[in-house]
C-alpha cells in the first residue's frame, strides 16, 4: 500500500524541523508519479543544504541549470529498459540446464513427502508422466533416486546391481517412452543398505575399496539397461577410475560420469533422506563426506575426478556453497553441475507457503545465482515449474 503524504501535512511536518517545504502533492499512477520534477531543484526548499553551493559543491548544475553528478561512467544506463537489459545479460538459465530428480518406487499409487511439498513417490507409470510433462517444457535430462523395500536391503547392497530392480526398469521404460531423454542414475549403496550408508560398513566404518567393487557392479547393470550418465554420489576414494574402466572394459564408452566431486556432509539432506528412508542407521556421514568448513579440499577432489575420467563435476549442496561452484569453475575445463537440494527446496516452500517470498521470484532468482556463480547444470526439484514459468513468460 502506497501512503500519500498531504501537501499541508507535509509542510506541517517540515515546518516543525525548521524549514519549509514546497513540495506538490504527488500524482501516483502504476508507473510511479508522472509530474514534472524541477531539475534545477530550486523550488524543493528554500533553507535547507544546497548541495550546489560552496567552494567544493557536492552537485554541479549543467548548461540547463540541472544539478548535475560529473559521472561519465553511469552504469545505470545498461539498466534502462528491459530490452537493453537482456541485451547486455551475462547469464542465461533455460530448461535445458537442468537434470530433474525424481523419486520412484514399487508402488502403484504415488505416496507425498511432507518435508518437500509438491514432490512425491512416483509408481513408474506416474513417472513416465511427470517425464513427459517436464519434457514438453524442454526439461530432458533426470535422475532417479528409488525407494527399495526393506526386505530388500543388505549390507552389502546387493539390490543396487540387480537387472530387475527398479532402476534398470525405470531406466528401460523412459528409455522406450522417450528415447531422446537423457538418463542418469545415482551410484552410491544407501538407498540399497540396511545400515544406511553409501558403502559397506564394518565395525563402524566405512570400507572404501570393497565399496567401488560394488558400485562398479551397479554402473555395469544401470549402463545395460540404457542409462546415459551414471553420477557416483557415494564419495569413495578412487572410484571414479574404477567406474570409468569398469564402464570402458564392457564397451560401454559413451556412457558419461557425473561425479559428485564435492559433496559435503551437509545438514540440508534431511527431506531427501525422508523420501527415500535413507538415514544413516548410525553415525554420520563425515568420514566420506567433506567437511563444509573446507574450501579448497574440493580442488582436491576436482583434480582427482578429473584425471580418473570425470566427464562433469558436481558440488552438493548448492547455494551454500556458491563459492565452491566459483573455484571448481575457475580451475577446471569441466563443466560443473549444482544441486538445488532438498533442504534448500524446503526452505523456499515453507517460506513461500507462509507468504514470506513470493515462489517464483525466488526459485528463478535462485537458479540464476547457480548459474552466475559458474552452473552449467542444475539439479533442482523445480526444474519442471521453472521451466514452466520461464516458457511462459518467455524468460529465454
């Protein structure tokens, strides 16, 4: 709500602070007040500063008697309009940079996660759907990450490589329903473990190298059944090499690896580990995961995924760590991926849900940050809404 300020009242008011005012009553239209404003701004006060004056004035006045700011440079002038605007823009989000995650299961109907509102469960035919509704958006590239029954979970992940799990056959049925899509899948032992890690566990740790044995198993079935990139999320030392020549040495040479390079024990995971009742069974993370207290272990990190065959890299969580999205970009030829994760969506849905933000404004600002910081690909739960908003109001 606009407040309009009476004439009479507005020079009560200067009055009782000792000067006088002879500012008109304001005209208020949607583009803001259309009088006249004098540019000489004699006529605003008659006691007050007059920045004009003096032997060092602030404002100068021009060949019309203007006050004038002797700035050649203004960079306002490449703000001016909306076409100049988006003439000079440095970056563009489409569609196209994003990979859409969806959660799957066994099920016939779709189940809701309450910690991330607007996402849910998918049965594989409602995920066929969802598919063809982002697609139509120009989205075409998803992840799957499955909920496995309990039963089904070990700990040694057993599950993770069958070829009639749920993922080769999500992974066959998108492939069928849209052969142009692009496919990735997630590499890691937790949604396939009983003890709720990304790899073997024994005597409270982590096994690093009999855990890659396994994933090497898992890329090598999800790379049959059509996947297009496999994204190792497990943050298990050396597996990059591992999966690269497991991949190679069954001809599978095009399939393409996106690591998750940087990946930080991170307290915004929880909502995704609800989807997929994922929690670890004990302990945390942080044996594996890296410290988010560390900057430059990610260069570490890059270089390593980089040499092992790493076709992209990802930093997981995303707008925490802007800044480590800015070094991976600065030092690698790579292109680098960012995940809008599920702690970050709920923040943004509860917020918006409140009336606090306005939900579009936001997660399209959010993007662009991703994107400014040096994304080329985002994962984001939003990535079907966004582009969603972005084609309608023709945003690329």
């Amino acid at each position: 709500m606009i407040m309009i300020v009476p004439c009479l009242l507005l020079s009560m008011i200067c009055s009782v602070n000792g000067f006088s005012a002879t500012t008109p009553k304001t005209i208020v239209t949607q583009g803001g007040n259309t009088e006249p404003v004098d540019k000489t701004m004699k006529s605003v006060d008659s006691t007050a500063f007059d920045p004009t004056t003096g032997s060092q004035p602030a404002v100068i006045r021009n060949n019309q008697d203007g006050v004038w700011v002797q700035q050649r440079a203004r960079p306002r002038r490449n703000r001016k309009s909306a076409a100049i605007r988006s003439m000079v823009r440095e970056n563009i989000v489409t569609p196209a940079n994003f990979i859409y995650p969806l959660f799957i299961h066994d099920e016939t109907t779709n189940t809701q996660i309450p910690s991330m509102p607007g996402c849910e469960r998918h049965s594989l035919e409602s995920m066929l759907k969802e598919i063809g509704e982002a697609t139509e958006q120009g989205v075409n590239t998803f992840i799957l990450f499955p909920k496995v029954a309990d039963e089904l979970k070990t700990n040694l992940g057993v599950e993770a490589y069958n070829p009639e799990g749920i993922v080769p056959r999500a992974i066959r049925m998108i492939k069928e329903a849209y052969p142009d899509s692009v496919v990735c899948t997630d590499v890691a032992l937790d949604p396939y473990s009983d003890q709720g890690h990304d790899g073997i566990v024994e005597n409270g740790k982590i096994l690093n190298d009999e855990t890659i044995n396994q994933l090497c198993k898992q890329v090598i079935c999800q790379a049959r059944a059509g996947a297009d990139v496999v994204a190792p999320s497990d943050m298990m030392d050396g597996r990059v090499k591992a999966i690269r020549d497991a991949l190679d040495s069954e001809g599978f040479t095009n399939v393409s690896i996106l690591s998750y390079t940087a990946k930080y024990a991170s307290a915004y995971y929880g909502p995704f580990r609800d989807a997929l009742d994922s929690h670890p069974g004990f302990g945390d993370k942080k044996t594996y995961q890296q410290d988010p207290a560390n900057g430059r272990e990610a260069l570490i990190e890059a270089a390593l995924d980089a040499a092992e065959g790493a076709d992209m890299l990802m930093v997981k969580p995303g707008m925490p760590y802007l800044d480590v999205i800015r070094r991976l970009k600065d030092n690698s030829p790579l292109p680098i991926a960012a995940y809008h994760v599920s702690g970050e969506y709920a923040m943004i849905k509860a917020a918006c849900e409140k009336g606090w933000l306005n939900e579009r404004d936001v997660v399209l600002e959010t993007l662009m940050c991703f994107k400014r910081a040096g994304a080329d690909i985002i994962l984001t739960y939003y990535a079907k809404q966004a582009a969603t908003w972005l084609n309608e109001d023709g945003l690329y």
